[in-house]
C-alpha cells in the first residue's frame, strides 16, 4: 500500500472559489436643496439604488448612486412638494479574509447590498434652505479567483458506495402516527 503522505496519494485541482471576503456599514449624510424654503418634512424615501464593485489593492471599491426623495411643506405649512436628487458615494471595503494561494491576479468580485440604503432621519438644515438626510448602507463582498485545491486518491481505485439500506428507518406506521404535528407551533406558542 502507498504511503498516504507521498505526493502520488494526491492530486491537485485547480478551482473557484471565494479568496477574500468583506463587510461594511456605512452611514452618510447628504444635504437636499429643495426649490422651496421647506417649513416641514413629510417624508423621505430612497429609490433607484444602483452599484458596481471593483478590487483596488487589498480593498474592494463599491460605487454607486440612488435618488433620493424628500416630501416637504411649504409657505407656512400651506403647500406640499417632493424635492428629488441623485446622490452617488464610494465605500471602500476592506477584505477581512485573503487567501494567499490564488493563482491568478484576475478575480471576480461580487458585492451584495444586505441593508439597502435607507433614510434614518430627515431635518430642516440649520440654514433652513436645505434638507440633512442622513442614510445607511451596508455591503458584504467576496472575490473568486482561481486556487488549487489538493484532494486525497484511493490507491485501489475502488469507490465504495454507502450501503442504502442503512438509510432505512427503524419506525413503524404506528410511531410515524404518534407525532404531534403541532408540537411546533406549541413551542412558538409558549414563547
């Protein structure tokens, strides 16, 4: 029998997989300058977020923009309008995991927006002619490249199958018709 340790026990393959990866929460305040001198905010809303995702370094770079939409009263609280403006950011993700044994400088990156920008508060500026949105955001990223992967060989060549009637279950109908269907919403119910 080959020793397992000696290098024909193993054969090398070369994959993709994810070689780093990233996190960031970012907050930002932009400052909304409606056409009217607002008296109040009736509401504030994000649409339209679009990103893109390139590597810079060991960093990942996220670019992108959104509209943002501010509902405010004006003359005195008499009439009513929605300021709209498209803001764009950079958020500069650092990869918390490399890994060291890519074999390529090509990887592909993909980003994931897991808190889509939204407003946490809206206020009348200090100047009073313009409106302070402030917005979070939050991105996880990885990049994919390729790497080599080592994975052990049988000697003998011989694949052996798990036997399927090991599978089996040692229940009967009777002990599948004791089952409680609702012991889980029991349990939620306590709680």
């Amino acid at each position: 029998m080959a020793d397992p340790r000696s290098s024909s026990s193993y054969r090398e393959i070369i994959t993709k997989a994810v070689c780093g990866k990233g996190r960031k929460f970012s907050e930002a305040t932009h400052h909304i300058r409606p056409t009217e001198r607002p008296s109040s905010i009736l509401g504030c809303w994000i649409i339209n977020h679009t990103y893109s995702a390139k590597k810079r370094g060991d960093n990942i770079e996220v670019s992108g923009t959104y509209d943002i939409n501010v509902w405010y009263s004006y003359g005195n609280n008499t009439k009513t309008e929605v300021a709209t403006q498209t803001v764009s950011y950079t958020d500069i993700v650092p990869l918390s995991m490399k890994d060291e044994n890519v074999i390529s400088e090509e990887l592909d990156v993909v980003a994931k927006a897991v808190q889509q920008p939204n407003t946490l508060e809206a206020v009348i500026s200090e100047n009073g002619h313009s409106v302070d949105v402030q917005v979070e955001r939050e991105f996880v990223v990885e990049c994919i490249g390729e790497t080599k992967v080592a994975v052990a060989v049988n000697p003998e060549g011989v694949i052996e199958e798990y036997p399927l009637d090991a599978l089996g279950s040692d229940l009967s109908d009777d002990d599948y018709e004791q089952i409680d269907p609702n012991f889980l919403q029991e349990e939620v119910d306590k709680s």
